[in-house]
C-alpha cells in the first residue's frame, strides 16, 4: 500500500500522464480519475436486405456518475455512416472525469437513427464492469449492427423521434456540457428535425416536441434557450 501511495504521490507531483494501473491507484486514493477509450468502428445494415446503410447517425455518450451538472456526457462523439455502412469512432483521453466513475453499461451508449428506420439504442454490454477503471472500450467494436425499417402510424413516428431526439440514459446534461459537445447533438437534432413535415402539427405546439427541439437547436447554434 506504501509503494501504490508513492507512486501515486509520485505522479501528482511530476505531472506525467498515468499508465492504468497507476491511474487506479490515482482515482481510488488521491480522487484523480482519468478515463480514455480505445475507440472503436461497427457496420450498419437494413434488416430486411443485408444491405449496408448510409447516412446513419450514430451518437456515441460516456455518461459519468455524480452529482447534479457534473453526471451525464463524459465524452460524446458522432459519426455518419457512408455507403459501405460503416461508423468509426476515433480513440479519446486520457482526460479527468467524476470519482464516482463511468456508468456500467453506458460507457458508451451508442443511439442509431436513420429516417425512415426504427431508433436503435445500444448499452455497452462486454464492456468494463470497473466504473473507475481508466479504459472503457465498446464490447460491440467490429460487429454488425441491423436496423429495422419503420412501418407505423404518425403518432408511433413522433415516438421514435422523440427517442432519436433525447436517448433514453441515465444522467442529465448541464448547460457546459451542452456547449462543449454542441455539434455532436446539433448534428442529431437537425436530422430529426428535418422529419417535422411528417408528423401532426399538434406536435408542433408551444411545449411539444418540436418546440422543444426547435429551442434546442437555437441553443446549439449560439442564439441562447
């Protein structure tokens, strides 16, 4: 335990970046925690053909434990799917993040939308089961993933959108973390608001979805809630 307190102390005071290990050390005695991941790249197809998809949205979150404005996104990346149906998500960190750790699970949560299909929304099952461990790879890296095409009412459609708009994890966003990862939720509000024309106008109502959205948008462009 002495030698892990001086490498710890070690580190602190040098101010080199911390292998794993170390980083442990750092996070569970000194409140340090630092958190990367590898990256990772999936492939995504029409359930019905096989075919490969293009201009999938993917949005990738790390959501974090803590308290309120500092849980939620840890990290968020996005990607477009080309005509060979493929997302790549590049490597990130080490950066410093909540001593209550990553969510197990969410590390990341990956949603899929595409107009037209069903919203996929993917936990990151054989991922780490450490929420303070520093690498939280994606257990899904290299497979295939199906999207289902949407054959439902209107009302169903706003659901999915809605879905699409604001995935369902755990964990708020603050306002900061809103500003810093704008053009990841900027790029996957535009998308679902593109899909406006297709739902009842009542959806459109002061304090309906599109409203909300339309608010949101406003925001991520620089033009305040």
């Amino acid at each position: 335990m002495r030698r892990a307190i001086g490498i710890g102390l070690l580190m602190l005071a040098s101010g080199l970046t911390p292998q794993p290990a170390e980083a442990d050390i750092l996070c569970k005695w000194f409140g340090r925690c630092l958190y990367e991941s590898p990256g990772f790249r999936i492939a995504v197809v029409d359930r019905e053909t096989g075919q490969p998809l293009a201009d999938v949205h993917a949005l990738a979150e790390w959501v974090q434990y803590g308290y309120d404005g500092t849980d939620g996104p840890l990290m968020v990346q996005d990607a477009v799917s080309g005509p060979d149906g493929l997302l790549v998500f590049p490597p990130w960190g080490p950066i410093r993040g909540s001593t209550a750790g990553l969510a197990v699970g969410y590390d990341p949560f990956v949603s899929l939308f595409k107009a037209g299909y069903k919203v996929s929304d993917t936990n990151n099952r054989g991922g780490s089961l450490d929420q303070r461990a520093r690498v939280h790879g994606f257990g899904g890296d290299g497979q295939i993933y199906f999207l289902e095409s949407f054959r439902g009412t209107p009302e169903e459609w706003v659901e999915q959108l809605r879905r699409a708009a604001y995935p369902n994890r755990p964990g708020g966003t603050s306002e900061q973390q809103a500003r810093q990862f704008r053009d990841q939720y900027l790029s996957r509000m535009r998308g679902v608001w593109s899909e406006r024309g297709k739902v009842p106008q009542q959806h459109q109502k002061e304090g309906q979805l599109f409203w909300h959205i339309e608010r949101d948008i406003r925001f991520y462009e620089g033009d305040g809630r």
